[in-house]
C-alpha cells in the first residue's frame, strides 16, 4: 500500500512539474512575439503530443537559442562584410543608375541589396546556364582541373559515390600542385561523405564539417547550411540547385530523372560568392580571414555581359533577404511571372503577392513536383496552390521526374538562380544563396526551358482539382497546419 501511495505522490509531483515547463515554454512562445502561424504550429504541438512537443520546441523552436549560436566569437559577418565594401566597392552605384533607365521598377531587388549593404551591383559578366548534372558536373570538373591559386567549394550534400570521388580526386590532386583548397560540407545533409574528409585532409585539404550534430548539440540540427558554392582562383564560381551526388547525374544508374538548374559566373560577380564562402569560412574556423586581393582579384569583364547580384541569408541574417527580393520582383512584375521550385510552402506575403499579380493581369506560371520526396510537403504544397489556380495562375506538375530548380524569370528581364526553396525553413531558418540576373540573352534561355519542362508537365485545371477526393483535401488542410515549421 505505501508503494502505491508514494507512485501517487510521485506522479502528482512530475505532472506538477510538466504542467509547469509547459506553462513556461507556452509563455515563451508568446512573449517572443514571432509569426501567429508559428507560434499557433508550436502551441498545437504541444498540446496534441505533449512530450514529444517539448522536445521538438528544445530542439527547433527556442530562438535564444538561435541568438546564442550565432552570436559565437568568431562569426562576425557585419565586420567582414564592412571589410568588403570599403576594400572593393566600386561602379555599384553608377551600374544601379544605368539598370534603372533600363529595365525601370524591375531593379528593386538590385537597389535594396546594394542599399542594405548586402550584396554590390556587378555588370560585364559572362553567365552560363548549366542545365542538370549532365552539363553542371562535367564543367565545373573542367574549372577544377585548371585551378592554380585557390578552390574554394560549400555544399550541402557531398557525398561519397561516383561524383564525389570524382571531385575527391581532382582537389588532392590540386592540393598536390600547391593549389590552397578549402571545403565546407554541411554535417547532416553530407551523412553519406563517408571516409572522404579523412582523404582530404591527409592529402592537405582544409576540410570542415558545418555545424556538426551530436548530442551535446542537437539544438544545431535545425540549422543547416543549405548554399552550393564553388569560387575558383577568385575569377570564376558556380552556384545553383545541384549538390554534388551521383542522383543529380542523369546517367542510368537511378531510376528518378532529376531536373536541375546551376550557373557558371565569369567576372566581376564571383567576389560575391568569394565573400559569402569567406564569411562561413570565418564561422566554421573560428578564425578571421583577411580579404585579401589574391582572392578578390580584378576580373575580366564582358562587353554586353550579366548584370549580377547576390542574395545570401541565413539564420544569423536580420532580415529574410531572399523571401524579400523575391516579393520586389513579383510586386513590380507587368507581363509575366515564370518560377520552377520542388518545395511550394510560401509565406502569407508571397502567396498574396502572387494572387495580386494574377489579379493585375500578370501570368503567373508555376512547376512543382507531381510527386514530392516528402508525403507532408507535397499536400502542404498543394493547400497553397489552391488559392492560385482559383484566381487565374497556371500551376504545372511536372511528371518526368522530380524538378529540383529554384528559378524565377520576371518579365523576360530579371532571373533568379540559387539554392531557396519557397518555404520558411529557407526563408528563415537554413543558409542559402542566390544569383540576381539581368540579361536578355540568360532570360531568353531560361524561359526556353522552362517552356520544355512545361511540356514534361501537366497543368492543374480548376474544375478537375476542385473534384479531387475529400480525403486529399482534407490531407491537404492537415499537412498545412504544419507548413510553418517545415
């Protein structure tokens, strides 16, 4: 009889005690004043499944928690961005003033990273568009192999397969020539990196792991390091959606076409890929570099080139800079509004600009994965598409296989390359990246292929998606509610 009555107590003071942490982290959510939608996502959470919701708040949604992360001796982004601008700022100012005669309102996205000192304004770039592995790979391999200062590459997904040895291969060799090589490979999407890393260092790679996730740090699971950069010898970069595995290689071996969009940059704008690889360099070291000249030397510059800008953001970042270019171009777009992207979870702001858009007369168009790699993200995605197709935008599933570019083509004038998915996890939570283009001959290409990809697609009629079965829609509505914390 004791026994049970001392369970009793003891159940009545650990209920006690949870009802308290539950008290204190709801009042949390609250006093933190961020997104209704996220706060009510987390407080759902919690009341549903009560344990695992603390934990999932422990791990994911403490944003002092993020504060203390990032504000670790070391990663002073403001410092070295300040470097930058007073070490190379140059024409920006008079490129901005030319861009406004000529493309008008389209140079929002331009005038506000230049004006928030986040990115200077390059023009006389050569830009090659690199569609899927089969021609992303083979040229950066190219660039690789000619490398004679310095290599500089962050990825995402590195892994160890017949790409990955490849590239493996290349930088020791490299490195055996005195060539400086530096990488950063982020700790969870590079699970499959494998042995890779000990190669490299022996063979004098400076390698580092980003964000490492163990259990006296699983608070950093959340935040990943989603950006694909390669800079070499300062004068040419690479940048786009392809992480480097053998599955974006369309080549026989996997079953899933994978389509995929990447640049070449020549010119001036590389300096900006230099920078934002520097300044998570700086992160992952521990150490500051100086910007020195040898890696930002002059670049050759191309008569009727690109005009480039680059977008970066990430966790640490004060402002969510790719979600926002992106809202200037569609509220400034008059004809016609092109994106591609594999994961379609917007924001309020960028769903009720797209609806606005389509109100004013612009077409909007929009691919998505006809099937998605994640059961959840797909039948959020088509909650918010609903919305679009009801007000008149063209919504396409493409069916040849699963579409992973992140573009954007805005009235034939503008383009947008990068890493961002149109969700919140990119938009405020992963480090990303992306190029801001102005060239009519890249636009031109891009549009091109986007009307292939739509002809390896199959546009939604309205009629036929309000029929779909209720049991999908109420799928949809469900997978919803957790878009804010996707």
């Amino acid at each position: 009889m004791e026994a049970f009555f001392n369970f009793i107590n003891n159940s009545v003071i650990l209920a006690v005690l949870y009802a308290l942490v539950w008290i204190g982290v709801f009042l949390t959510i609250l006093m933190e004043n961020r997104n209704p939608a996220k706060s009510l996502a987390y407080i759902l959470v919690l009341v549903f499944v009560p344990v695992l919701g603390l934990i999932i708040y422990y791990l994911f949604g403490r944003d002092f928690r993020k504060q203390k992360i990032f504000q670790k001796k070391g990663f002073g982004e403001e410092d070295i961005s300040r470097e930058y601008l007073s070490k190379y700022s140059r024409n920006s100012l008079e490129d901005l003033q030319f861009m406004e005669e000529k493309i008008g309102d389209l140079v929002q996205p331009f005038r506000q990273l230049f004006l928030e000192k986040q990115s200077l304004i390059h023009s006389g770039n050569k830009v090659t568009l690199l569609t899927n592995g089969e021609e992303k790979f083979p040229a950066l391999f190219r660039a690789l192999e000619m490398a004679q200062h310095h290599i500089h590459i962050e990825y995402y997904i590195f892994s160890k397969d017949d790409i990955g040895l490849k590239l493996t291969e290349i930088l020791m060799q490299k490195a055996s020539e005195g060539v400086r090589v530096r990488v950063i490979a982020d700790d969870r999407g590079s699970r499959r990196i494998r042995d890779i890393p000990e190669m490299l260092r022996k063979a004098g790679v400076e390698f580092y792991s980003f964000m490492p996730v163990r259990f006296a740090s699983l608070s950093q699971a959340n935040y990943r390091n989603h950006r694909k950069i390669v800079v070499i010898d300062g004068k040419s970069g690479f940048v786009g959606g392809l992480n480097l595995d053998d599955r974006y290689l369309n080549n026989g071996k996997h079953r899933l076409f994978w389509r995929d969009t990447h640049i070449k940059i020549e010119g001036p704008a590389v300096q900006e890929l230099q920078l934002n690889f520097l300044k998570n360099l700086s992160f992952v070291s521990k150490k500051h570099f100086e910007l020195k000249a040898e890696y930002f030397p002059e670049a050759s510059n191309y008569e009727d080139g690109a005009v480039v800008s680059v977008a970066a953001s990430g966790p640490a970042s004060p402002h969510p800079y790719n979600m926002e270019i992106l809202l200037s171009a569609i509220n400034r777009a008059r004809k016609s509004i092109k994106i591609t992207n594999p994961y379609f979870i917007p924001s309020d702001q960028l769903l009720l600009a797209l609806e606005l858009a389509v109100a004013n007369g612009v077409l909007v168009e929009l691919i998505i994965p006809a099937r998605s790699d994640s059961f959840i993200v797909q039948h959020a995605s088509f909650s918010f598409i609903s919305p679009l197709i009801k007000r008149g935008a063209k919504v396409y599933l493409y069916k040849k296989g699963f579409v992973h570019a992140k573009t954007m083509v805005v009235d034939g004038e503008i383009c947008f390359v990068g890493t961002v998915n149109m969700d919140i996890r990119s938009f405020y939570i992963n480090f990303e990246i992306a190029a801001v283009l102005h060239q009519q001959q890249l636009c031109e290409q891009m549009e091109t292929q986007f009307q292939k990809d739509k002809a390896d697609s199959r546009l939604i009629i309205a009629a036929d998606w309000k029929k779909r079965p209720k049991r999908k829609r109420f799928l949809d509505s469900l997978c919803r509610l957790l878009a804010p914390l996707l």
